[in-house]
C-alpha cells in the first residue's frame, strides 16, 4: 500500500527551486572541485545528525577523532562518533532498496551503545514529550511487515526522488523500528535515497539546518502523525533541502584564501609541480598571487621548495 501524501503547491515550488540549484551546483562542479568542501560538510552532517540526538562533541572534536588524535568526553559520544565515521566511510556500499543494508547500517551505527543493533525491536513503545505522549508507534509484530511494504514502495521509479526519500524517513520514524537510533537511521537513509539520483547529497549538511531549528522538525512530524499523512513533512523537509543548498551555493560565491586555494590544490596534486601547474588549476588569479600562494605555503610548510627561478618546483611537504 502506497504512504499517503498530497502534492501542494508548496511541494511543487521547492522541487522546482531545489532542480535548479541541483543544476548550477553541477554546472560549477562545486563539490567534485573541492574535496575540503567535501570532508568539511561531512563532518557537519555527523556532528548535526548526532548532537540532534543529544551527542555533545565540538565540530572540532570530531575532526580530531578523524584525525585519530586523543579526545576528551563522553565514552557513548565518542563512540556514537566513530560508529557514524565508519558508515560514513561505507556508504557509497550500501543500497537504499535493500532492507538488509538498512539493518546492516542500524548495527554499525549502533554497535557497542545498545542491546541487538541491527534487529527490529520486540516490544512496544510511546514517545513521550513532557508529560504527554506525543506517538504509539505500531505493534512490534507488525513491524517487518510494515517495512517490507516501505522498502518496496523505494522500488517505484515512477516516484519522485526526492518526494520518495522524505516519504521514506516519515514512514520510518512513524514506524518507529528500532528501539534506538530511529532518527539518525531516517536522516542517514533520506541521504543514501537522494543520493541515487543526486551524488551531491553524500556531501550536503541539510542536518545542519534541521539542528539549528529542532522544534520545526519535530512539529512536522507531529502534524503528518495528526493528519495521517506525510504531505507536512515533506513540505518541511524541502524548504530544509533548498535552503541547504542556497547555502552552499552563497559559501561557494566566497572568495577562497590563499591557505585555501593550496590546501585544494595539494589534495588534488600529490607529485612535484610549478607555479604553471598552480596557475592552470586556479585559471582565475594572478601570477603574483601564484607567487604569493606558494610562498606562503613553504613558510607554514605546507610545501617544499627545489630549485630557483625558472627551475623551481614544489611538493607536498
């Protein structure tokens, strides 16, 4: 049976806006040009996904477990961190119409904080908001009925993707499967599902902007519950999916550093190079900012110099 939803004008506006911003970020090869762009929103993503979840680790923090560096804090935070790296690390592996690397995801992000990762739970539970209960999810014997019928329904390729991937993450998180990790399961799969159609997603922080504003999130949830439809989510989660985007387009318009342009450049460069080789990469400067960049980088030793004059060269130091 398919979830139900209306589409509104509302809907129609952000896919329209959403499609063009899709477009110019491929026109001007935003992410693929730029893997510290790449590894600085994936750290916002988990560090969003995560502090939603209550995780109180620094941006900062999770770059220094990345970097395999000591770090002060909860034992649960720093694990929910490295649980999440390393699905982070995997996703390009996983499917979003195969229900068994959904479980599979469930346990890697859930190894070692919870009884059973990676099974749907056996008993029955509420979300409770204060003193009310906000939702009774269904029966747990229901459950692998429920999500067998989800799973196909990411199987329609008549379906919308980016319609289908907020359908999928409200029907999940009304299902409630897991005893723990509900919500960072439905973010992280929304981005595997958008990711079919559109790569950029591996690497858009759209959990930054759900972290700033929770109480939104959670109202549209509870509207969809009430309405028996998922038509409100998905109005919300495309307004977050949009503004993501205007956001990363606005941060592209900034004019990179001189620490910057080297660091892109030395990520995509690892053998010896010229201050021509510098120049043909940033086409758009200058010889004496070329000049100035590459100074600079073997002052901060981001470099080293051989040669002089029309013999040098530079490498990654």
């Amino acid at each position: 049976m398919k979830p139900p939803y209306e589409i509104t004008t509302e809907i129609l506006k952000f896919i329209s806006s959403i499609s063009e911003k899709i477009g110019e970020v491929n026109a001007k090869f935003l992410i693929k040009s730029n893997p510290t762009l790449r590894k600085q929103n994936q750290i916002k993503t988990i560090h969003s996904s995560l502090s939603i979840e209550g995780n109180t680790l620094t941006e900062e923090q999770i770059i220094a477990i990345l970097e395999n560096k000591r770090v002060v804090g909860p034992e649960k935070d720093i694990l929910e961190v490295l649980n999440a790296l390393e699905v982070y690390k995997n996703i390009n592996k996983l499917k979003p119409d195969n229900e068994k690397d959904f479980l599979n995801a469930h346990k890697l992000l859930l190894q070692k904080l919870i009884h059973n990762p990676g099974k749907y739970r056996n008993q029955g539970v509420g979300i409770v908001k204060g003193s009310k209960v906000e939702h009774i999810a269904p029966p747990f014997e229901n459950i692998p009925y429920l999500m067998k019928d989800l799973f196909k329904c990411l199987k329609d390729k008549s379906e919308l993707t980016l319609i289908k991937s907020c359908v999928f993450h409200y029907e999940m998180e009304f299902i409630h499967p897991f005893l723990d990790g509900n919500g960072r399961m439905g973010r992280l799969w929304q981005t595997l599902i958008l990711m079919q159609d559109y790569p950029i997603f591996e690497f858009l922080p759209f959990e930054t902007l759900i972290s700033k504003n929770q109480e939104e999130y959670y109202k549209a949830l509870s509207q969809s519950d009430k309405e028996g439809k998922s038509t409100k989510f998905i109005e919300y989660m495309l307004k977050v999916i949009d503004n993501s985007l205007s956001e990363l387009l606005e941060n592209s318009r900034k004019k990179l550093s001189d620490e910057d342009r080297v660091q892109i450049f030395l990520e995509q460069n690892e053998n010896e190079f010229t201050r021509k080789d510098y120049l043909n990469y940033f086409k758009d400067i200058s010889s004496a900012t070329a000049s100035r960049d590459l100074k600079n980088a073997v002052e901060n030793n981001l470099t080293i110099k051989n040669g002089d004059k029309k013999t040098t060269t530079y490498r990654k130091q």
